[in-house]
C-alpha cells in the first residue's frame, strides 16, 4: 500500500523503505550505499524525508533512556516520541522546558526541522539539544555537542548530512501548568500592544480565522508555583472563559482546559497523546517574523484574509525565543510565528502561498522546513544568513550526497548532484 505521512497529504515516492530496530540495522543500510533519508513519525508536510533511494523508519528502534540526573539531561533514541518520552520523564520527577502543541511527533524529526512550542522566553525544541549521534555517509556513528564547531549546523540539520540514532537534551525538575482561554480580544488591542499578548503565559497560542474584529481565542498556558495560584480575569479588551470552551471548533483531543492545574505534559501540548492529533487530512504552513514585526507582519496577512479563509481550518499564532542554530526559524532573532492548517486543498493551497509570502517578504519570513511553502534557494538565501555556512558543513561530511534529495537542493541546504 502507498505509505503516507500521518496528514495524508503526501505520499513518499521512495521506492524502498527499512524498518530499523537497532543502530546497526542503520549503519547497514547506510553502508550498503546509495541515497538514503531518515523517517521519523512522518509529520513532515512535503518532500522533505523523501528520497529516490531507501528511507530508513527510525521509530521501531529503543528509546534506550538514559537520565543523567548531575547533569539534567536525557538522552533518548531519535525516534521516540515527545509524548513518550514526557511518561518517563514525569514518573521520575523530571520535564523538558518545553513541547510541541502535538506529542506525537519524534524527537529526531522535530529537532532537525526547528519544530517548536510557544512562549516569549521559550525557544525551539532543537534549542535544548545538548548533543546528538547520527550515522553518517561512511556507516559509522559520530557525535557533535554542544559548544562543536558542526553544532549549529547539525542541531537543525534537516537530515542533511546523516541519520539522527540518538538525541541529548537537557531536562529541569518537573512543573505543573494551567490553562486558560480568553475571548473578545479585539485585533486592535492585539496588534497595539502584541507583546503584552503574548507575555500573558508561559506559553500563549492565538487560534483565528481572520474574520471580524476580534482575534479569535487566546489559550495562555501558565507555569504554575502552586495550583491555586491567581490568574487574570482579562486579558487587553478579552475576558477569561469559564466553561472550558475548546479554541478548536469544540474538539475533544485537547489537552485539559478551563483552569485546572495539571503536570506539564498534559498542559504544555494542545493534543492528548492517547487520541488522533489536530484534523487529520490537512496541510500545514507557517512562517517566522521577527517579534518586533509582528503587528505589521499580521496587519499584511490579514488583508489577505477573504482569499484565505475558503480554505483555512484556523490559524495560529504563537512565538519563540532567539537562539544561535543556523538554519533555526528563530536563528539570532525573537520570533512571532504564523502558522495555517489549511485544508487538503493542494492546488488551491499552493496558490495562495506565493500571495501570502509576498506579503511578508519586507518582514525577512522564514518558512518551517517540514511544511508548506514556495519558497526556493534564494528566497531561503534572502532570509537564512549562514545557509552557506551550514550547507558547507553538510557538503564536507557528506561528500558524494549520499543524503541530498530535490527537497534540499531546492532551498539551497544542499549543492545539485
């Protein structure tokens, strides 16, 4: 049967995929050569994993947890997943600062995309990687670390320069969160005083279909030091909803709403891990401004927004903190982050990308490697300052493009073949 990723909007075109369930089932696959890519828990939205050669399944491998409580890391196989890896953490006191709004997804495939939760003072996922191990072009295993020449070019390494075995990230003793939903916020008041917005939690989320005059819903997300501490009753011109109402058309997936005080991985995700995450059938975008930008930024798009709207399910906004990855999203500046789940309208979606990232083209967007978007090498060029520097590390360690695929040609992170 055709093999899919988990939205079912694209369909791998490699002609053979490995099942790995151990490290050297990876390096044999590797050293038997010809181009190969790795497969995680397939949430990337395009062509990115894809290969004209073996995809290697990374998932059925061990987690092989290993705490190093000294040094508060964890270190876990690639393809494990968040969630998965949040049940061990928690039953042994421990968290990760931060997750992504769906724990299904693995920890190998988010890191080497950029992929991110919410929050001023939060960075991306990859931000907390302290070290990983990846099978290289020559079969064997390396390790970069923090502080390694390679290590800003790895840490988002789209899977450019080898197969990601395992990941070393740092943990903090475990935190309990609440969460809350605020309604009648006037665009207005948000793109007046934006960071008052999105500083009202330790993670906030803004879900809108860019209609009318307010923004939608606003689920702020709080780190709590007990669980009866205060929360405000308003928020700019928005009130805090009593009933719990879900900010996603009434799904049930969600984690817990309405105030009550939980653990951080049942909070800091929007999805349950036990259910089917988001939509399902859908086709994500977004793009990374400078926070600075944001109310210009969001002023554009919302021009756009008839144009949008026919084929939008919600759109959401959120925001990450700066880091010092080359190829992050978030690479050197705040980001407020633009985010569409789109329905499984192809065409039309592709359509509409060119006119919304025209729009953002004097706020320098950067597009989230795993998901939709039409931008090409110098289009990436314009807006990713060391793409040179990174695809020169990933042309030295793989020399004869063993993990090269159109995908990566395309943008520019890896040299023609």
């Amino acid at each position: 049967m055709p093999q899919q990723n988990w939205a079912g909007n694209y369909t791998y075109r490699a002609p053979r995929i490995a099942v790995a369930e151990t490290i050297d089932d990876v390096r044999r696959v590797v050293a038997a050569g010809g181009p190969v890519r790795a497969l995680g828990t397939r949430h990337s939205f395009t062509d990115l994993p894809d290969t004209d050669g073996t995809l290697i399944d990374v998932t059925g491998i061990e987690p092989a947890f290993a705490l190093d409580e000294a040094a508060q890391t964890i270190t876990v196989g690639a393809g494990t997943r968040y969630g998965d890896l949040a049940l061990w953490l928690e039953e042994r006191g421990w968290a990760l600062g931060n997750l992504g709004s769906l724990p299904h997804i693995n920890v190998g495939g988010a890191i080497a995309t950029g992929t991110h939760g919410s929050g001023n003072g939060n960075r991306v996922l990859s931000a907390a990687v302290r070290s990983l191990r990846y099978v290289g072009a020559d079969g064997d295993v390396h390790e970069v670390r923090r502080g390694d020449p390679d290590f800003p070019a790895l840490a988002v390494g789209l899977g450019a320069a080898g197969i990601t075995v395992t990941v070393t990230l740092d943990v903090q003793p475990t935190f309990r969160v609440r969460q809350d939903i605020y309604t009648g916020v006037t665009w207005d008041a948000a793109l007046a005083r934006y960071d008052e917005l999105t500083s009202a939690g330790y993670s906030v989320s803004v879900f809108s279909r860019w209609e009318g005059d307010t923004l939608g819903h606003v689920w702020v997300k709080t780190r709590l030091d007990a669980d009866d501490d205060p929360v405000g009753d308003t928020l700019l011109d928005g009130e805090r909803e009593l009933t719990g109402l879900s900010p996603l058309e009434g799904m049930t997936n969600v984690t817990e709403l309405a105030g009550v005080p939980g653990p951080w991985l049942l909070r800091l995700p929007h999805f349950r891990l036990d259910m089917q995450p988001s939509f399902g059938n859908e086709i994500q975008t977004e793009y990374f401004v400078d926070r600075a930008d944001a109310p210009g930024a969001l002023a554009a798009v919302r021009g756009l927004g008839d144009g949008i709207r026919p084929h939008l399910i919600v759109t959401e906004l959120r925001t990450a903190a700066a880091d010092d990855l080359w190829l992050s999203p978030a690479y050197e500046r705040d980001a407020a982050i633009i985010h569409f789940t789109w329905e499984n309208h192809p065409d039309e979606v592709a359509a509409l990308l060119p006119g919304i990232e025209d729009a953002l083209v004097p706020f320098a967007a950067r597009p989230h490697w795993g998901k939709a978007h039409a931008f090409d090498r110098a289009a990436i060029e314009r807006v990713h300052p060391r793409l040179a520097d990174a695809r020169g590390v990933f042309e030295r360690l793989d020399p004869d493009g063993r993990f090269v695929n159109a995908h990566l040609v395309r943008v520019g992170v890896r040299d023609p073949r």
